[in-house]
C-alpha cells in the first residue's frame, strides 16, 4: 500500500474511533502534552516514542510532533518512518492554514500513532519568520484531529516554538537527569514564562530520565515552586523516574520502539511510562 492509501486508512480508523460511544475507555479529545529537556544527557524522543505506543495501546489516536525545528529527531525514535523532504512536513501547516493535517502527516508502524516533523534538509532561515500565534493556530488544528498530542518543546526561550507551545499545552513536563543545574534551570525557565503567561503552571511535572541511581538530592526538583497566577505557590511534582536502559536506544537504532519490540523489557521503564500515560489520559 502506498504512503496516501496507509494515510487514508489511518485517518479511517481515527474517524471511526471518534464516532464510537462504545470504546470502553474515558479518551481525551484533543489534549496538547509538551516535553521540555532542562539539561544535558536528556532524550525526550526515548520518552515520546514509547508513550505514544502505549497511549496508542489504550485506543488513543497519538499525533507526535517535533519542534525542534533546526534539528528535528523525533523520526529517529518512531519505527517505520523516514524523513520528510525538504519543504514538506510541518512547515506546510505553519505557512497556511488550508493545509489538511493528513497531507502532512506521517504513518508509522503503530496504527494509530503519526509524526508531524520538520524535514532536517529544511534550512535554518526557513523557521525565522513564523509567530507564535502561527504555532498556536497549527496545536489548534491538531488537537481537533488527534485525541492525544505529544510535543517536542526546544528549550530555547526566545523562539517561537519554545514560548507558543508552552502558552498552549493542558498538560506539561521538564525532563530532567541527574545534573546539579536541573532545578535551577527550570525555575530560570518557569520566572520567565510566568512573565507572559500563566498557562505555564500546567508544566507542573518533572521527569528524572536516564536515571542511574547517582547520590543525587531528587528533593531540589520537588520543592521548586511555581509562583504567581491564583494567589498560591504550588510545587512541582515528581511524575516518573526512567531508568537508564542501553536496550532503549537500541531498539531505536534498529528501527523500533522500545516497548513494543524488545524481548525483554524492564518492568521499572514501562510502570514508569504507565505513570505518565494515566496522568495524560487524567486530563481528559
């Protein structure tokens, strides 16, 4: 089957599951999710890949979408995809808005589970001049196709990218490792979002990833607090702690995912990634 028949099909399955009032299931409709990386020796693609696929398990149309638009990866993570072409892709929803979403999106090897990417051959100049409310309108576009949402944020506090989808997501994490600066940087990130916007307090959840049992003082990420906006401070919380598995990036390298093709998988990784499943699907 060609690329536009797999789409076609695809996009079937995801009509027909919002027109069912018998799934079984209580599904979000349209919720955006962001994961922003606050230090070094953090993956995000390592953490999206495999929640798409369990979302996807549990009935969820998954639309993954990489802004990281100077250097995209997430096509790296996802089995059965290639990169766009240079001018197509996610470029093609933010320079106009009669842009079907299916045009532009990628199948993969999970039914329910697409990727909407920059292409890497995309020239860098090519994301100077779209504005955040070019962003906004495309996350609009894709929560009225997709029930779940899964979004690659550059931490880069000056683009377009990094400001509009923070403004625009229900639910939020940082993705942080065992790094001294990890509190730190979210709380510089977090004072300064919270200068334009309040929707910033949905980033209220920290992932420890690539977790190596280091003498690390996990307390600095769980009293940071998230001043302003209604009167209190609320603090973040802890959402999951992934360990540090060789086997994940090889099932990436080798063309999978790691929750769906590895023989043996760890119990810890994916009762981790449960966790961050029920807290998406909570919002709902």
């Amino acid at each position: 089957m060609d690329r536009r028949g797999k789409l076609e099909k695809g996009f079937g399955r995801m009509l027909e599951m919002a027109a069912s009032t018998d799934a079984g299931y209580d599904k979000p409709q349209g919720v955006a999710v962001g994961f922003v990386s606050v230090c070094d020796f953090v993956e995000n693609g390592e953490i999206i890949s495999n929640l798409a696929y369990l979302l996807s398990r549990r009935g969820s149309a998954v639309c993954v979408v990489d802004f990281k638009v100077f250097y995209p990866n997430l096509f790296d993570w996802l089995g059965g995809v290639s990169a766009n072409k240079k001018g197509d892709g996610l470029i093609r929803l933010l320079q106009s808005d009669r842009v079907e979403v299916k045009s532009v999106s990628l199948e993969t090897d999970d039914e329910n589970v697409f990727l909407i990417s920059p292409s890497p051959n995309d020239e860098i100049e090519d994301y100077f001049n779209f504005s955040i409310n070019d962003v906004k309108r495309v996350m609009g576009m894709l929560k009225e196709t997709f029930d779940v949402v899964l979004i690659d944020i550059p931490n880069n506090p000056p683009l377009e990218f990094c400001v509009g989808a923070l403004m625009n997501c229900q639910r939020g994490f940082f993705v942080a490792s065992e790094r001294v600066d990890a509190s730190r940087n979210i709380q510089k990130l977090m004072e300064y979002m919270l200068k334009i916007t309040f929707e910033v307090r949905n980033f209220n959840n920290i992932i420890i990833a690539r977790r190596q049992d280091l003498p690390y003082d996990e307390s600095a990420l769980a009293e940071i607090k998230i001043f302003g906006g209604f009167g209190n401070d609320d603090k973040m919380k802890i959402a999951a702690r992934l360990p540090l598995l060789r086997a994940v990036q090889e099932s990436a390298l080798d063309g999978g995912v790691y929750m769906r093709d590895s023989t043996f998988m760890s119990k810890k990784f994916s009762r981790e990634i449960d966790k961050l499943a029920k807290i998406i699907l909570e919002v709902g």
